[in-house]
C-alpha cells in the first residue's frame, strides 16, 4: 500500500485505517519510503472492496483496538505482590532467612458482611513459607528441639521441613525471637494531656519498631494493633512519639501502664482476615480463585483429576494409612497453592499444616474470647459447622473488632462466600488455629477457625509464621 507521506503513520508494526463509504483497517509490518509493507486486512474489513486513490489514511482508533482491550479486561490476572528476603540474628547467635510477602492497605469491597466492607486492611508483611528452623533442609527440621525453641528464632524459607511439633506458646517465642533484643522495646506509657484510651507517648522514639503492642493495664496484658504512630509536631512537641492502638484498651492509660513494642509476631484475626479479604476481593475482580493447597494427602481436594501428587514430600512426615504422601516441604506445590497464584504469593495458606493464631478463648469461660484480645468477652459458636457469616459489629470509622476477631457469627451449610470454611470447637481454654491440614479435604479454607486444640498442644499437622 502506498501513501503520500508514511511518516504521518506510527513506526511498524502498527495499523493503518482508510476511509471511504466503506471502512478499512490494516495491519502493516514495515515501511519502505511511502511503501507499507506486509499490509494484511484486520477482522471485519470486506474482502471484495477497493480505496481509491486519495482515500485519506490514518492511525484512528480500530474495532481491533477496542476488541483487544476488551479481551484483555476479561483475562486480568491478579497482581503481583512486593517480596523481600531479609536476614536477622536470633537470641542464640543464629542468622535466620526469612522470605516475606507484602500485603499492601486496602479497603475492603464487596464482601458479604457489610460492616466489614469499607474497613481498612493490609499493611503486613507476611512469612512467605512455613515457619522453619534456621538450618532446615529437605531432609530435616533441623537441629533445635521441636517443642523447645529456648533462644533460637524461626526463619522462613522455601523447600524444607516446616517447624511443627511446637505448642502455641513456644510458636510465639519462636517468632518473637527473631532479630533478638532488637525485636522488643519496651517502657511506661506517658499518657496524653487529655485521657485517652487508645493513645500514649513511648518514653523513645526509636521504641516504634512495629505494629504489635502489648500494654500491660491493672495487671492484665493486653494484644494490640499498632494503627498509627507520630503527629504533627507544631501542634503537639512530642507527637514524634506519639502511637495509636486498636482496639481502645478498658480505661484510660496512666503513667501507671508499661507497654512493649514488636517487629515479628505471631499473626492474630486481623492479618488472617486481611488475607481472606484481599482474596475474596481479587476473586471477582481478577476471576482469580479461592487459594489451593495440600488438603488431601498431596493434592486439592477439589482436583477432578485421578489422583495426582503435587509438591515435595517431606520426609519427616511421610504419607501413611495407604497414603502415599503427607506433608509436603514449604512453598513446593503449584501456583494454585499460592496466595495470588503467582511466584510472588504467600504459599501454603491452605492445608499441608494448620498455623497458631495469636487468640486465646475459653480461660474463664467456654468459647469466649480471653479478656487480654480484641472482642474479649464475645461468645464464639457453641457448636460446630460450616461459616455462614462473620462477626461483623458497627465499625469504628475504618477500623472494625470484627475485624481484629475474624471469627464466625453463624453457623449453617457449606458457603462459598467464605470458601466453604469450618468451625470446630471445644470447652476449655483453647488456642486458635487456621488454614488446615494434609488430610482435611473441604474443610480447609482462609476462613476456616478451630478452636479446638489446647495452646499445650503440639503435633506433626500444626506449624505457623510469623508477620511484621
């Protein structure tokens, strides 16, 4: 095709479109002077019609255009989420590995309780893998006792024997010692001019070193979120020291209250429920489904396919009962038992091994909160079944206890507005976990809730991570 000035037209490879009684649209691959070169007709340009010399050519906007940029909304993919590696050095000396994925603030959309929707959540950045020794393998956990960390840290690395066998407890201290002294500052809170609930100064700056406080009121030590932390120091000299929490604590914070700072901690309701909110969210914007995982000795329990084993066998905790696998090594499954379904996910959320969750409930009453947590005093269900809603109370403008709780209202049939998540129960004080095992099929889910194991527990189907 010739025209009379080609450099009116974009570069090749790229479209010309002519005009006339009839339309026409063309894709050229060169251009050789005023010559297009390798000019092919699109989809719907009539076969049988001829331009005319004078037609006036141009580069508009083409049903080709419109129809790619249609085809590609209807394949967005999710997105990529930020990873990091970093290295600390735990109480005992040892360098610890840990790969963390980064779950950036988000409003919640479109969820099915409508008090959460509009809350903010994200902000954490999470293990990427299973908690695990500093110098586990793909043969071995490693060489610290199972249910004895003493000073020694978790790391979180891919392709090895997750850190199992460890109680509740012992979990925490595991993350907790993560990066030594350095991981808890510590003080007396200095309270604001004006009584406050949810607000103190920290006897030092350099003390804001992350999003977990413990502040310890009329004997009782109680779990926070750190939401905000600094202010505007014209207004107020020490506002650099300034840190906010959430929930607002039982009474007003006196000089008589000492707090205590963390970077790395065991991750409670509301980093599993900002997960659980960044998926549901993802699935009907990006048509990204529910995150897979272990959940049926070596693969999904939904998998339509004969049986097929996905990810490493662990060794440690081989296949048994007939089974052929277990448990599988950290992060060696398919996209699909990722987050995001990406490389850059956070893997293993669902199934392969429940996670502790920093929630106790049942010390002085059966399945009510422990008064030291978000929601403390809420009575979770009595009994045990599929989620039907969450506990979603009146939120406090952006912040929600149901939130910081992400536990089941109600109770009913199999739901998939929480991936058909379960609720398991028992009287006593109890320990929370998440996620699922190996061999728990349809009742492993983001939303899924036991509350069943004593925080004393320990087995080979119970591990856990760690956030900052």
């Amino acid at each position: 095709m010739t025209v009379v000035d080609a450099t009116k037209l974009p570069d090749a490879p790229n479209i010309v479109c002519l005009a006339g009684a009839v339309a026409g649209e063309f894709r050229y691959t060169g251009k050789d002077g005023n010559i297009l070169q390798g000019v092919a007709a699109l989809p719907g340009t009539p076969t049988a019609t001829t331009w005319s010399a004078g037609t006036f050519a141009f580069r508009g906007i083409a049903a080709y255009d419109t129809n790619a940029l249609q085809a590609r909304s209807m394949f967005a993919t999710a997105p990529d989420l930020p990873n990091r590696v970093v290295y600390e050095t735990d109480e005992a000396g040892k360098t610890l590995e840990i790969h963390q994925v980064y779950i950036p603030p988000f409003y919640a959309d479109g969820l099915p309780d409508a008090n959460l929707n509009g809350v903010l959540f994200g902000d954490v950045w999470f293990d990427k893998y299973l908690a695990c020794q500093f110098d586990a393998s793909n043969v071995s956990r490693g060489s610290v006792g199972a249910n004895s960390p003493g000073t020694n840290g978790a790391a979180s690395k891919p392709h090895v024997v997750p850190w199992t066998d460890i109680n509740w407890g012992n979990a925490k201290q595991a993350i907790e010692n993560r990066g030594g002294a350095a991981n808890r500052k510590s003080g007396t809170c200095t309270p604001l001019a004006e009584a406050s609930v949810s607000k103190f100064y920290v006897e030092n700056v350099t003390h804001l070193i992350g999003k977990r406080v413990y502040v310890t009121q009329a004997c009782v030590r109680y779990v926070r979120r750190v939401v905000r932390t600094g202010g505007n120091t014209t207004a107020d000299p020490n506002a650099a020291k300034l840190l906010e929490l959430y929930p607002a604590l039982p009474a007003p914070i006196t000089d008589a209250d000492t707090y205590e700072i963390l970077h790395y901690y065991l991750p409670g309701g509301y980093e599993w429920m900002s997960l659980y909110a960044w998926a549901y969210m993802n699935l009907y914007r990006h048509g990204l489904g529910w995150p897979k995982g272990n959940t049926d000795w070596g693969k999904f329990h939904s998998d339509p396919r004969e049986r097929v084993y996905e990810g490493l066998p662990d060794p440690v905790q081989p296949g048994y009962s007939g089974n052929a696998i277990a448990r599988t090594l950290t992060g060696s499954g398919p996209l699909s038992w990722s987050l995001n379904g990406k490389e850059s996910g956070i893997w293993d959320l669902v199934g392969n091994c429940w996670e502790w969750c920093d929630l106790l409930v049942g010390t002085v009453a059966d399945n009510t909160i422990d008064a030291e947590y978000p929601g403390a005093g809420h009575v979770l269900p009595t009994s045990n079944g599929y989620v039907a809603s969450l506990y979603a109370p009146e939120p406090d403008g952006e912040h929600s206890v149901g939130a910081d709780v992400f536990a089941p209202a109600t109770l009913g049939s199999s739901n998939a507005n929480y991936d058909g998540a379960y609720y398991y129960q028992a009287t006593g004080q109890r320990a929370a976990i998440r996620g699922g095992h190996w061999g728990n099929g349809a009742y492993c889910s983001l939303a899924a809730l036991y509350v069943y194991y004593a925080p004393s527990s320990a087995g080979a189907s119970i591990g856990f991570r760690g956030v900052c």
